[in-house]
C-alpha cells in the first residue's frame, strides 16, 4: 500500500536498461517518502530474475509468468496492472517511455482514472498548495517534463488521483546499484485471476529487425557533419553523439559526395531544410549553400579546428578543435551530467 | 464487396515543429503570433491510411471527429479536400482546460454517439503535447483492443485486420478482429495533396456558429448545399458525465511552466579542453538545451 512501483520491461529474455534506471530513481523517491519499492515483472522463465532486481534495493518483486505475456502484447499487461494496482493502491507508478510504456502507461492511466505524464525529464518529491480550495498536498511527484516542441518545460502534479504516473526515456536517469546483496521478497500472481477472456485479441504474426526510412526534418537535435570530419569511421562518432541526445546525423553535400553517409541526411540547399532547437556542426566550414538548410536552428555549436570557418559567425558556441577530439568529450561529459 | 465505417481522430495544432528563433520572446514565453495552426501531421498519415482502405473498399466512409474551439473546423475542411466524407466538432467551453483523459472521455462520448463503425484511426501523438496518450485512452474507454505505431495496413476483411507496426528495433506484424483503434506513426506513407474538384466543393464548408460569426446568410446556404453544413456538438448533443470533461475532469494539472531562453547571437568561444566541455554540456543540460 501506497509504495513506489516501477514496471519491468522484459523482451528477448532482457530487462531493459531504462527499467534498471528507473528502479534506481524509485529507490530515491521511496527513501524520500519513507515507502518501499515495489517491482513488476511479466513474461515467461522469469527464473532467477530477482537477483539482477533485488540490488536496486527493490522491496517486493511482483512476477507474472504465462507464455502469453511474452512477446508483449497490450491487453494481457494492462489487465494485470489494473487489477494489482487496485489491489496494492500504489502512491507512485513508473515506466519506460519506451513503445511498451507508451502503448500500456495510457492504456492503464484510463482504466484507472488517474493521470499520466509522459516523457518525463525530471520526477521530484513536493508539496503543493491548491489556493482556491485551501488545501495543502504534501509529498506529490512533480513530473517535469518539456512540451510544446520543447520550447517550454511543465511541472505537472496529480493531487487528488492515485497511482501518479510518469513515463521516463531510456538514459535520462542514472543506473545505481543500491545494494549488491539486497535481496528482495518475490509475490508470484496466478495470472488466472488477472485476465480477462477478451485480452488476446491481438495476434503476433511475425517480429523482424528491420531499419526505419530516414527522416531528419522532424528531430529537434541535428549532428551535422562535412567533409572535415574525414571519413565514414569517424562519422560513426557523430552517430553516436546522436543517438546518446535523441537526434538524428545531418550531413554537407561534401560529406555526402564522399560516401560518408547516405543522401537522405544532406543538409542545405540542395537537401533538406531543418530548423531543429539545437544543431551541432563538426567539421563544417560554413558554405552559403549549406547554411541556407539550417540557419534557423535555435541554438548552433561548431566544432572546427579552424576559427575563421564562416559557419561560426553564426554559430552560437565555437568549439576549437579536432572533430575525433571533441566529439568523445561531450559523450562523456553529457554522460556524466545526465540524471 | 465489402466497406468499412472508418472514423479518423485529428488536431489542430500550433506548428511547434519548425520554430526558428523568431518563436520565443525576448521575455522568454512562446510567440504564438508566427506558429500556424496546422493539421495534427500524424493525424493527416491516418487520414491516409484511411483513404487506402477507401481507395480499395469503395464503399467505406470517413468520419473526421475533431475536438478544439471553433477554428479547429479548419482542418475538418482540410480533410474534405483530401477525401473525408464526414466531418463533426466537437467544440464547447465545458472542454477547455482538459489532460489527454478528460479529451479522451469526450472523443469517447462523441464515437458511442456515431455508433456504427469497424476502425478507428489517429496519430500516434500529437506535436504540441507529445503525450501520445489520447489514442489508447479512447480504445480503453470504449473497450476495444489498440494497435499502436502502424506503419501501415497489411491486409483487411470485415471481420479481422492485420497491421505492421514500427517498434524501436524493427517491425511486427499483427492481427486483431474488428472493430479496434489504431494510431498511425510519421513513418507511414504521407497524406495525398488535396484534390482540386473537392477543394472546390468545400471550401465554404463551415459550421453554424462559424457562419454565424461571420454574418454570413447561413440558411440560405444549408437549405441547397447541405454537404457545406459542417457538424458542431458540444456536451448537449452527446451523452457524458461533465464531471469527467475539462479542467475539473483532469487528474493531472500544470503546476507551474517554466520558458527556456535561448540565447542572444553572440557565440562563446570554448577551447577542446576536458573542462571547458564539461562545463558546456552540464550548461545545454541545466538549461534544457539537450538531455
């Protein structure tokens, strides 16, 4: 009752990293409410599985095993959760904004009746005082998070309906092992009482890896990279700088030209046009045709060895040094200053 | 042959996907004034995947539903353009202030009041929210299994439909008896232009209160060109719980909203050293730029 619960994501026989992450954040919040942590995991040969939870300082692990929970499919999960929940009546619920989160977080907030908060960037512990009706909340979860294509940042509350529930990307909160040799109670369910006879409607036909059309014009990050950051190797860096900040890699028509990256990232005038919040261009000097497609962007960080590149006039923060130098030390520094 | 009675949920929504600097204000809050009022652009590839059923089932119809003020008829007229059949508002103060719940209890109240239909399709999520919540929210209040992240539609009978969904690693391919609700992904194919015979049929497509606001001789119009009608509703014409609508039927309140300044033009030199990166990127996190 009234306990912090993270939702496990298990899929391929894997626990998902954003699952770990969360649970450390859970532990922080239910050490700050003085409540125990509580974890779901549903799905099938969940043996031992408690020994890789239990040192986040989980509490009480709650498992689910039937073949039909794995591979996820909606209805089967969300029956699961709504029934526990009115069960256990938890304060706070947490999951991966991740396509289950964000295809079973809803799903659950409306049969529920509670409200959900999506993508959260920050979850703090406060109080809140309502004015109107005088009444003071002590210990809501602020669920902080950016909207409006991210040009503002909303602290949302639920005061008066529980669970409260917020979905966190993969990466925004930091893993931390609690305890390595907590070990934690383990409550199995007998799915038997939790679903319903209308829950398998959804059949998986077939699974496969398979890679989505490149898109950049939608992201709010661009990695941008030209002809200077000298082959399709140290490209790589650029891709992963990209995927660490949730954006997408641009390129000059230069960069393209050599077979660095495929066509579809060019960037300028003979390419896309992007107008992303932050674009951050390595090794590209800055031609007319090239800053015709991203002049726009809010916010623009050259990394150029070369100080009197055109590109830094325009460019909001001018990064001196060599592309294969710089890029590792903001992986690393972005790493270290993420919650 | 078979047809299906396909209903499409859009948005109206601030264009908040191509904000240059001009969208925020020197005192840091949100310039409105340069953000368009554009069709949700996730919502428009649902228009699209309805239309394909259309385009093979010639019998289907579309039913555009919309929830906004007023002006949100503008992109019911849109999808008349591109082919939607139908069009409702469903517009009223007792809406305002609403969370993704609350929208979804009304939109809910509004199809029970459509009744009859095989499919539903949306968004995935919408841009000025990214909340991507009201879609299974709608299913579960109207207890009917979702399908989320559709790329597209694989195969459709009266009685079952299969769908490919993108997931963050790749695909899967489902099936799911009818009638469900299925929200569409950016990765899906693009809407078709508008169609120039329709623009011209519809572009006087308007509402009661809307033809009222401009003066217009309403009665005069509907009595002879009735598809111009647009269908307004608000809270009389369905059947709902007003508890559960607007701000008072909302679990989840913004307590407070805090507007990330950009900053000025002039650039800030940094040398490629450990520390002065380390400085840099705890600044982009700390202001809200990255992370």
């Amino acid at each position: 009752m009234n306990n912090v619960t993270v939702y496990c994501e298990f899929e391929e026989g894997k626990i998902a990293d954003v699952s770990f992450e969360l649970l450390s954040k859970g532990r922080n919040l239910a050490n700050q409410l003085n409540c125990k942590l509580e974890a779901l995991l549903f799905g099938n040969n969940l043996d031992g599985l408690e020994k890789e939870i239990a040192p986040y300082g989980v509490d009480i692990l709650f498992k689910a095993e039937d073949e039909r929970l794995s591979p996820y499919t909606t209805l089967p999960h969300t029956s699961l959760m709504v029934k526990l929940f009115k069960e256990q009546k938890p304060q706070i619920v947490l999951m991966g904004a991740t396509t289950i989160g964000r295809d079973l977080g809803p799903r659950v907030s409306s049969a529920l009746g509670s409200g959900l908060t999506a993508d959260c960037t920050e979850l703090e512990i406060g109080d809140h005082e309502d004015k109107k009706e005088k009444k003071i909340y002590k210990n809501l979860l602020y669920q902080i998070r950016p909207a409006f294509g991210g040009n503002i940042i909303a602290t949302i509350i639920n005061p008066d309906c529980r669970p409260q529930m917020a979905t966190v990307r993969e990466g925004v909160m930091r893993k931390v092992i609690s305890d390595p040799k907590h070990t934690c109670e383990v409550i199995h369910l007998d799915v038997k009482n939790y679903f319903n006879k209308t829950d398998f409607a959804i059949k998986i036909i077939e699974r496969h890896i398979e890679k989505s059309k490149i898109n950049i014009k939608n992201s709010s990050i661009i990695v941008a990279g030209g002809f200077g950051v000298g082959s399709r190797e140290n490209f790589g860096l650029l891709h992963r700088l990209a995927s660490l900040l949730g954006g997408e890699v641009g390129a000059t028509r230069a960069a393209v030209d050599a077979g660095f990256v495929e066509h579809e990232r060019q960037v300028g005038q003979t390419g896309v046009t992007v107008r992303p919040k932050v674009y951050i261009a390595c090794g590209i000097s800055g031609q007319i045709q090239h800053l015709a497609g991203m002049q726009e962007s809010s916010i623009i960080i050259s990394i150029n060895n070369d100080v009197n590149a055109p590109i830094n006039k325009i460019a909001n923060y001018v990064i001196q040094g060599k592309v294969e130098n710089v890029i590792p030390k903001m992986i690393r520094y972005f790493k270290e200053n993420s919650k | 042959m078979d047809a299906f009675k396909i209903i499409v949920l859009a948005k109206q929504v601030p264009d908040t996907r191509n904000v240059g600097k001009d969208a925020m204000k020197a005192d840091g809050t949100v310039n409105r004034a340069v953000l368009p009022a554009i069709f949700n652009p996730e919502d428009l590839h649902a228009l699209e995947v309805a239309l394909r059923i259309k385009d093979l089932f010639k019998d289907s119809t579309i039913t555009l539903l919309t929830m906004g003020p007023v002006r949100a008829v503008e992109i019911l007229r849109e999808g008349f353009y591109r082919g939607a059949d139908d069009g409702i508002l469903l517009t009223d103060r007792a809406f305002a202030g609403s969370d993704t719940l609350a929208t979804s209890y009304a939109l809910s109240c509004a199809i029970r009041e459509i009744r009859d239909f095989d499919i539903i399709i949306c968004g995935r999520q919408a841009i000025d929210g990214d909340t991507a919540q009201v879609g299974p929210q709608v299913a579960e209040k109207l207890g009917i299994p979702q399908i989320t992240y559709c790329e597209e539609i694989v195969s459709l009978n009266k009685k079952q439909v299969t769908v490919k969904r993108r997931l963050e690693q790749g695909v899967e391919i489902v099936a799911c008896n009818l009638p469900v609700l299925i929200t569409v992904n950016n990765s899906a194919a693009p809407c078709r232009p508008r169609n120039a015979k329709r623009l011209m049929k519809y572009k006087h497509a308007t509402t009661m209160s809307k033809q009222q606001e401009t003066g217009g001789d309403y009665l005069a119009s509907s009595s002879s060109h009735t598809h111009l009608n647009i269908k307004e509703w608000g809270i009389s014409n369905i059947k709902c719980d007003t508890a559960q609508l607007g701000l008072a039927g909302s679990p989840t309140k913004v307590k407070k909203v805090d507007n990330i300044v950009f900053q000025s033009k002039d650039s800030k030199r940094i040398e490629d050293l450990d520390e002065d990166i380390g400085i840099l990127m705890k600044e982009l996190i700390d202001s809200h730029i990255i992370g």
